[in-house]
C-alpha cells in the first residue's frame, strides 16, 4: 500500500475511481497511486483484450478486484462515458488524442469533446465528488530557448491556437502545435463547464511537463512518449533525442501522485497543479550519464542547446508532494536511472 499521507475526506478510502486513458505512460502509472491509495480503479481502455496486461500487472500488484476495465472506443461519443462513472466518487480523466496529426481538425474538437463528454456523465451520476483533467504543460507554454515566459494560473498558450488554427497546408511541422493547442483549449473549456453548469463536484487540473521515470511494463508500453528521449540520447541517438527542445521535466511517479493529491484534498478544488521539477537541456542530461556511468562513452556535448527560462510557479506542487510524505520532487539522477532500468 502507499506509504503515502493521503487525505481521504473527499474521496474516502475504498472509493472507486475513473481513470481514462490507462494503458498510456502518464494514465498507467495513475492507476498505480491512485491504488496504492487504496482506491478501487475502473479503468477505459479502447479494447481490453489489448490492454488485458495491465489487469494482469494489477491483479498480481494489489489483488483481484481492486482493478477493472471498460471499453470506450470513442471518447467523442455523445454518453461515452455515461456507464463507465456509474458508481464513481473520483474521476481522472487522462486520455487525450496523441496521433500528432498536423490538422487541427482532427485533434482539437475530439480533445475537447473528450474532456467535456466526460464532465457531462460526471455531472449526471450524483456520486462523482471530484473530476481531474490531465492538463499538459503546453496549455500555458511551449518552451522556446534563451527567452523568459512567465506563467501564472491564468496563463494559456494562445500563440498555439493561432499558429494551430492557420490555413492549410498543415505541415507535418504544425503538429506539436496542433497538440498544444488542443490540450490549451481542451483545459480551457474545461473550466467553462464548470462556470456555466456547476455541476455537484468540484475540479482540477494537473499541467505535466516532460515525463521521464519508471515504466509500469517495458514488455507492453516499449519506452512511451517523453521516456523515450533519455533512452536516445544513452544510446547517442542524438537526432532523435533533441526533436525535443529544452525544457522542464518531471518524474512520472511524481506527476502521478499530484493527480492523487488533486483527487482527494479540499484545498486543491479550484486548482491549476503545475508538475515540472526543472529546467533541463539535454547537455545536462549527458552530464548526469556521465556521473551515473563512468565506464561508458557518451557523445560530445551538443552545440546549439540553450536554456529554457520559463518562471514556473511550481512552489504549490512541491509543497503538495511534501505534505504527502515526499521530500519534495525526485531527483533528476534518479528519474533517469527509473527511466533506463530496462536499457542499462
């Protein structure tokens, strides 16, 4: 069990949980808190025989009966959700469309229409306490070198709408920002329900940057997303590794429990939880390799690779982790040693 101090007047111990989007990295590794929370988790998936590994990876974790699954095949659906909270006291919803598609028509509308159907079910099941959104750190920014952007809870990436929103041709380079702009709007939109319906349970959202760490299954997720980038740059696959730009990171695991931390305490109703740890740019990385493996050749230093300067006010997430028993945010070294443990 977690070994975590958990406040459990909202969603008391026992209570069972959506969790959308579990057989991602980020939705995985929330399934896994939110259990050693001692919550029961009802989790979506788009077809369970697919993701019948990680039933299997929970059931022998925490027992039978503490995990199970739910098809939705469209999260745009009108009622897609309806059955799914049946029941529900929590709900995260962390799944998002992740095709990368350079046309914001076929990411934008369907993000926001996932987050908003999911709110709708929430709002009609008299059980749903609290609803969290898997925000991104690219609702409020994208992380551009060597120039300082200054965030605050009223920050939203409105560059990315523009540029996301632009007359075609949609470019295979537009398509971060089409993301960007899906998870901007999609927030966004969020907060407007919760102004005009005001539904019985409160809201809150977590904005994660880069995250690195763990893997809950090597086998069955490969290194997903943002993981696979310390594993380039170990294997000196330098090209692939800085597709991304520098920025800031965060443990999954951290990022994982802040959404408990959303989930279950009063005070973050209401709340923009901002989950980076700290700037990076991939120079430092090849340090900290150097450090953790003094008997490997890494590559040179990269040329060209400035600093992220964003003002993050990241204080409340760190507080957060420490009420919660934590010593604050893990470290840099040992995310990346989490995040290799399959590779070294």
């Amino acid at each position: 069990m977690s070994d975590l101090t958990i406040d459990y007047s909202i969603v008391p111990k026992d209570s069972l949980v959506l969790v959308t989007g579990v057989t991602g990295y980020i939705g995985s590794h929330v399934v896994d808190q939110c259990l050693k929370a001692g919550f029961r988790v009802r989790g979506t998936a788009r077809d369970t025989r697919k993701a019948a590994w990680i039933k299997d990876i929970f059931d022998k974790e925490y027992g039978p009966g503490r995990f199970e699954e739910i098809v939705i095949k469209d999260m745009v659906a009108e009622g897609a959700f309806d059955e799914a909270v049946q029941g529900c006291v929590g709900v995260i919803h962390v799944a998002s469309i992740m095709s990368f598609s350079a046309n914001p028509h076929e990411v934008i509308p369907p993000t926001i229409a996932g987050v908003i159907n999911c709110m709708k079910a929430a709002k009609k099941e008299a059980s749903v306490k609290r609803l969290v959104y898997t925000s991104s750190s690219t609702a409020c920014l994208t992380p551009i070198s060597n120039k300082e952007i200054v965030v605050d809870k009223e920050t939203w990436n409105q560059d990315a709408i523009k540029q996301a929103w632009k007359a075609p041709p949609y470019q295979k380079e537009r398509a971060f920002t089409v993301y960007a702009a899906s998870k901007t709007q999609a927030e966004y939109e969020a907060w407007e329900f919760m102004k005009k319906e005001e539904p019985n349970f409160t809201f809150s959202t977590v904005l994660p940057n880069m995250n690195w760490g763990r893997i809950i299954s090597v086998d069955n997720q490969g290194h997903p997303s943002t993981s696979a980038h310390p594993v380039y740059l170990y294997q000196g696959d330098v090209e692939s590794c800085v597709t991304a730009p520098p920025q800031w990171y965060v443990d999954v695991e951290d990022d994982a429990r802040l959404h408990v931390a959303a989930l279950t305490r009063r005070d973050t109703a209401g709340e923009r939880i901002f989950a980076f740890t700290a700037p990076f740019n991939w120079n430092d990385v090849l340090a900290q390799y150097r450090t953790m493996f003094p008997g490997k050749k890494f590559v040179d230093d990269i040329e060209g690779q400035g600093r992220d300067l964003s003002k993050i006010p990241n204080e409340r997430a760190e507080q957060l982790l420490k009420e919660m028993g934590r010593t604050g945010w893990t470290s840099m070294e040992e995310t990346l040693r989490k995040n290799l443990e399959s590779v070294v």
